[in-house]
C-alpha cells in the first residue's frame, strides 16, 4: 500500500523530527512523540471513537429521542476531535474513501500529525466471507484457520482498517450464550489453538497486507450468568487459570498486539478497571506487551456499575487498573482525565505508560510512514478469485455429519428424479453469512437452493417450498438497523398454508433437504436465548414431512446446538452447516452430493435440550461416576452427540495407541503414537483427538482432557502413523491446593480416536526426577 499526494508523512518525511525519522528505533520515537504532547492530547490518544453514519431514519424534531439526536452530531464530533489531536482511533468504518478522509484530518491538521488506528469488527471475513469462527473453529484444521484470516486482513487493510476486535476466545460452556457463535467452544486446548492461529493469520509481520489482532475479551465473559450478554460471572481460580485464560495466553504467545477487557463483573470487580486481571495476570503473568482497549462503553458503565464514583473515577481506576485506551460511542470518560490528574486519582506517569503502548502499535505498524489506503487497489483486492476459493473450501471442512443412517448421504442422483428442497434459510442469502458481518455484499452469496440447482438441475427435478416461516426475535436486534440486507418473514405470511405446500412438496419427491435452524440475528452479541428449541413451527413441519414416508436430510443453519432429539430418533440424515459465508451454498452442495467426504468436528458437546446445559466433556469424575449418565432421572445425563464427534464418508479404524516410554521423569516429554486407517474405498479426512486424565495428584483432574488433534487426508486403504508430542505444558495444570501451576507424579491414561469417546486406551507414569 502506499500513500497519497497527500501524505505528508510518507511522501515529505519531516525527519529532523526524531518521532519523523524511520530509521530510529520504535522506542525513541514515541519517547520523543510524547515529549512534545500536552496531557490533553496524550489522553486523546487513548480514544477510540465509533465514526457512525447517520440512520436514514432520523430527523430532527420533538420527538427523537435525546440519544438519536446525538446520532445527527456524532461524525463531525468525531472530526473536530481528531482534528484537535484528541482521538488515537475511530472505528466503524467500512471502505477506503472514508478512512482516508479521516486520517487526512489526523494527518492534515491535527497538532502531531498522528495518524489513527481504524478498528472493525473483522471477525469472519469483511469482503469475503467465512464461517463464522464456531464453524471455523469445527474444520479443526488451524492452517486454514490461518489463511481464512490472513484473507480477511487483507481485504480489511485495503479498506484502510488497520486492526480488528478479533478473535473472540472466550471460552463458551452455555450454548444459550449468542457469542458462541463467535469463538471456538468449550474447550480451552482447542480454543487456543484456533486463538493462536487466528492471531498468526491476522497480523503476520504486521506488513502492507496485515492488521493489529485483538483477542477479546478478558476474561470470563462466556460464563455469563444464564447465558445472558454482560451479566456478571463468578468464576472459580481453578476454572479461570485451566479454562478462561489458556486460549488468552496461546493469542499473546503468538504475538497479538491487543486485547479487549470484557464489559461484565469478574468476581465482583469489573473487567475493564481490575487491576489484578490487567496488570498481574495479563502482563505479569501472561507476558502481554501491546495495549488494552476497553469493550463499547465499557469505561463509563464502571458508573452504571456502581464501581466508579463518576466519570472521572471511572477514567482513572480503568488507567490505574492498566488499560490504555477507551472505546466509547460518544462523550468520553477518558476526556476527564487531565482533572483525574489534578485531583491526585491518576498520575500523568501512568497516562504516558497507556499512551506509550498505544504510539508503540502505530510505528510497529508503518503508519507514520504510510497512514492512507491505496484506493484504486481496493476493487481487485476485494473481489479476489482465490478469496471466494479459500471461502468455499473452509465452509467444506466446516460442515459436521452429525448422522447418517443408512448411507443416506451421499446423495446418488443418478437413482433420483426430484429432491424437495424446504426451508426459508435454503433460499436466504443473508442468513447464509451469518452474524457479525459489515462489509458483504449478498449478491455474491450462493444459497444451497442455488448451488444445487445449478449442479444437477438439468438432470434432477430441483423443486422449492419454503415452508414454515422463522418468527421474528421478541427482542429486536439493535444491529438489525445497521444492516440492509437482513431478511426477514413477510406480515402477511400464512404458516399454515406453507407447511402444508412444502409437505406436500415433499410427498412427491425422492427426497426432502430440509433447511432448519435459526436466523443470523438469532445468535451473535445480545441473541442469547432461554430455549434451545427450533425457532417457529419448523419442528412441526419437519415431523410432517418425515410422515410422508420421503427420506428427510435435514441440514441446520446455527452458532450453537439446537434441540435434535426428535430428529436424532427419526431423521436418517443430520448436517449441521453453521453459517458458511459467500460460497457456503457451493460448499453444502458439494457435501450433500458427496465430492467432499465431510469430517467437521464439533467444538463443544451437544446437549439434548436446555436443562442440561452446562454440559461439558471434561467434567470431573466426582462421586459415583459409574451413575454419570444417570444423574437425573426423567432422561439420561448425557450429551445427544460427544465433543468432537463427526461423521464421515470413509471409516476410519484406530490402532496400536503406543508411547516410546512407559515412565517419564517430571518435565519430561513423551512421544505417543497411534496407527489410523481409511478401512473403505475413497478419500477423505479425518480429524484425529488425542486426550489424557490424570488418575491422581494435589487436586482432582477432568476424566478427559484433549492434549492433541491432527487433521489428515487419507487416501483409501491408507493407513497413516500419526505422532504426538505431550510435554509438561500438557501434563501441568493450576491447583487450587496450592495457587500455583504444577504437575504431579502420578499416572495418566491416554485415549484416541475420532471424538472425546476415544475408546483406545494406554497408560504412563510420570516419575520423580
């Protein structure tokens, strides 16, 4: 990327400035910018403003809401404090032209010339869109994972945005939780194998093509009481250490330059001011060197909190605490900053230690040097070939056969006439993206109705109905206004009517692809839900059309698990798609068609229904545990599909699970082998887990745990040694017996296979030095 004729830092370098001269380290060039800022502006670097466009839908008059006529005022609030060398950052925008204009006015006119960072939620594609990272995380495949990223950085930079608020590593154990959708499930191993890769992806060598990564959000906020968005969680020391802050630390250790404190209260201290979350954890104990920004609002509400005494408390206990920038809507509290330092709450030593941090990430990535997008670039970027073919691939590796009863799948067209396709989301190229998108454009979306029309029309009578409606959400999105492209149901619809064309539809087809699931604003940020239950009457129809005695494949289009025990019972067939982003309709049909054998796996345990949540697979063994499927006494306690289940085309045999010692000393590292074989004719994947339970030692540990995952093609016939390395990172653990990390002489059981069942089974001791 290069600068424009306007850029008077990349094309006139003022270098007798010592901040000017890129030669310089880092280090000496913020100390020198720092030196020359007034304590107003050195807080107005640690400002991020949202740059919002104006709703079409709000004029001026009596009766607009005060905080709508805030709205009509923000952008050029926004202006004239960038101008004044009072914002470090804006985010919310979307294309190259605006960023541009902002940063000429950063550049152009404020005091320093300090160009922004410009921040967007690029959390599974901006142009080109991804699974969502739920479904990317299911692919279990981390360079992927990688390049999905590293194209989405791409895409993003050329735009001019220069960091995203992503990944979401939370750890999420309560499927009712919207943001599932955004992370990578229950487990803490996977989860910051995926956090790690995602940083990789997204920054790179922090280049022309890459953006600052933010992991969000620390810490804890995925056990949120109830599932609900922003209520508190209290989270045990064991569960922290072992579980909410291991993907934190595997995105830190691979180089990300940002985190996001989380809005809620941790164990009664809020997130974004506790100083023993942001400094003695994150810095002291993790090792994180970059800056902190705070989630939207997040540094007023320690008012709405009943933390902060007011607006300037708030600002000076959140600098205090350690973070270092304030990501706000409008007012900010860090604009009371300079009278914190008049009234003794902060030191202005502790705002150049946030304003340092902050500088530190601008010159690391180049934008003193070039702070403007090339626009004439953005179009091929954008519409990049080799993007959509990484788009449609991932959305492949995504997709989880959940069940699949007499080979029903693949399909074989060429015993069939006609296939009945019946769904809303079969036909909804909007909801096939899925949440958390700003920058798509759905006419380049291709729908599963598209993409099987077009493969086997000509051969195959493709016929559409779609069927039961999807209601709409009780409490409506506020991201819904935001977004054009969001569909919807029509007030005129009759239920009724559809269920009864699509059944019908059904009838007289060889077979039925039902599309059911929940729409993109049905989970995401502020869609949690109390019910696991399909949406509408889509449970109804699905019975219906399995009475007509058509073979029924059912397809799901959802961020978390949704009740399937009627389905699981009488549906030969079960797909769970997620949302697979712009070629997601090409990457199911080329599933359900068989071209791809499909080997997603799932990253979190499946319920069967809401009142067994939480439910988890490396639960303690606790007392009677040959009763743990038996704990309630309507159902059994157990999961309708394991962690990391996944079905497949091929079979798949395990043997010879074997390690190259049976005892190791303490801190050693023993290497453990397993023999895989494609028992059956054709290619296909397959996602190897290997987990360990410590029999033993200073405190109880889950009866499994995954320790290793490798994701393989097999040619048929093939089989294929697969290694492992389990070290003292694996074998430790944080005790709550003694409040350190350790690792115990004891023995650990090793298991492998194809989900967290892992029925082969071996043992080593570990030994005293």
């Amino acid at each position: 990327m290069t600068g424009t004729p306007h850029d008077r830092s990349a094309a006139t370098p003022t270098t007798h400035l010592p901040y000017r001269n890129p030669n310089l380290p880092v280090a000496e060039r913020v100390s020198d910018l720092l030196s020359r800022l007034t304590l107003e502006q050195k807080a107005g670097q640690l400002v991020q403003y949202f740059y919002l466009p104006i709703p079409a839908d709000v004029v001026p008059g009596p009766d607009v809401p005060p905080e709508h006529l805030a709205l009509l005022g923000q952008p050029r609030m926004v202006e004239s404090a960038i101008a004044a060398g009072r914002a470090g950052s804006v985010l919310f925008t979307t294309n190259a032209e605006t960023t541009n204009r902002l940063q000429r006015i950063a550049v152009e006119q404020s005091p320093h010339a300090i160009p922004l960072l410009v921040g967007l939620d690029v959390i599974h594609g901006f142009r080109t869109i991804f699974p969502v990272p739920i479904g990317l995380a299911a692919t279990w495949d981390l360079d992927i994972i990688e390049q999905a990223q590293a194209i989405a950085a791409r895409e993003a930079r050329v735009a001019g945005i220069t960091w995203t608020f992503a990944p979401m590593v939370d750890i999420a154990r309560d499927p009712r939780w919207g943001r599932i959708v955004e992370g990578a499930g229950e487990d803490p191993f996977l989860g910051g194998a995926v956090a790690a890769a995602q940083v990789r992806g997204f920054q790179g060598d922090l280049g022309a093509e890459h953006i600052l990564a933010g992991p969000k959000h620390l810490a804890g906020y995925g056990a949120s009481r109830g599932g609900r968005d922003y209520d508190d969680a209290e989270i045990s020391d064991s569960e922290l250490w072992n579980v909410y802050l291991p993907p934190f630390r595997a995105a830190i250790d691979a180089g990300a330059a940002n985190i996001m404190s989380a809005y809620m209260d941790l164990n009664g201290v809020p997130a974004s001011a506790n100083t023993w979350l942001l400094t003695d954890v994150l810095r002291d104990t993790l090792g994180f060197d970059g800056f902190v920004v705070s989630d939207a609002n997040a540094v007023r509400s320690l008012e709405v909190q009943h933390f902060a005494k007011d607006h300037t408390d708030a600002a000076a206990r959140a600098v205090r605490a350690g973070l270092d920038m304030e990501m706000c809507m409008l007012a900010p509290a860090f604009d009371h900053l300079p009278e914190a330092v008049d009234q003794g709450l902060v030191t202005e030593a502790e705002i150049d230690r946030a304003a340092a941090r902050v500088l530190t990430a601008k010159f690391r990535l180049g934008l003193f040097e070039n702070p403007y997008t090339d626009e004439p670039a953005a179009t091929e970027i954008l519409e990049t070939p080799a993007h959509r073919d990484l788009a449609r691939t991932a959305a492949e590796r995504s997709i989880v056969l959940l069940k699949n009863d007499n080979a029903t799948l693949p399909l074989h067209t060429d015993t069939l006439t006609s296939i009945a396709v019946i769904g809303q989301l079969a036909d909804s190229k909007r909801d096939a993206l899925g949440p958390w998108v700003f920058a798509h454009h759905t006419d380049e979306t291709g729908t599963v109705l598209d993409a099987l029309r077009t493969r086997i029309g000509a051969t195959v009578r493709v016929e559409y109905a779609p069927g039961a409606s999807i209601p709409e959400r009780v409490i409506p999105s506020p991201f819904d206004r935001m977004d054009p492209t969001v569909e919807t149901t029509p007030a005129d619809y009759d239920d009724t009517t559809e269920i009864d064309r699509a059944v019908q539809l059904a009838r007289a087809a060889d077979i039925a692809v039902v599309i059911a699931g929940q729409r993109q604003n049905q989970i995401g940020e502020t869609a949690s839900t109390a019910t696991l239950d399909l949406p509408g009457r889509q449970l109804e129809q699905l019975q219906r059309i399995a009475a007509t005695g058509t073979t029924v494949v059912l397809v799901l289009l959802s961020g978390r698990p949704l009740d399937l025990r009627w389905a699981d019972e009488h549906i030969p067939a079960i797909v769970q798609a997620w949302y697979p982003g712009t070629c997601g309709g090409d990457a199911l049909a080329s599933i359900l068609l068989g071209d791809v054998s499909p080997a997603g796996r799932l990253p979190f345990t499946w319920p069967r229904h809401a009142g067994q949540i939480p439910m988890i697979y490396a639960h303690h063994r606790t007392f009677h545990p040959e009763q743990q499927g038996i704990r309630y006494y309507d159902e059994p306690s157990t999961p309708l599909y394991p962690f990391g289940h996944g079905l497949s085309y091929a079979h798949f045999e395990y043997t010879d699970l074997r390690t190259d010692r049976t005892r190791i000393p303490l801190g050693d590292t023993v290497t453990v082998t397993v023999d895989v074989t494609n028992t059956s004719d054709r290619p296909a994947d397959e996602v190897t887990q290997l987990y360990t339970h410590q029999r033993h030692g200073t405190s109880s540990r889950p009866i499994r745990e995954l320790k290793g995952f490798q994701r393989h093609t097999f040619a048929p016939a093939e089989t294929r040694t697969l290694t492992f390395e389990l070290g003292p990172d694996h074998l430790s653990y944080w005790s709550s017996a003694t409040g350190t990390y350790i690792q115990d002489i004891t023995t650990i059981d090793l298991r492998a296979g194809g989900n967290s069942d892992a029925p082969l089974t071996t043992t080593i001791e570990i030994t005293s030095r």
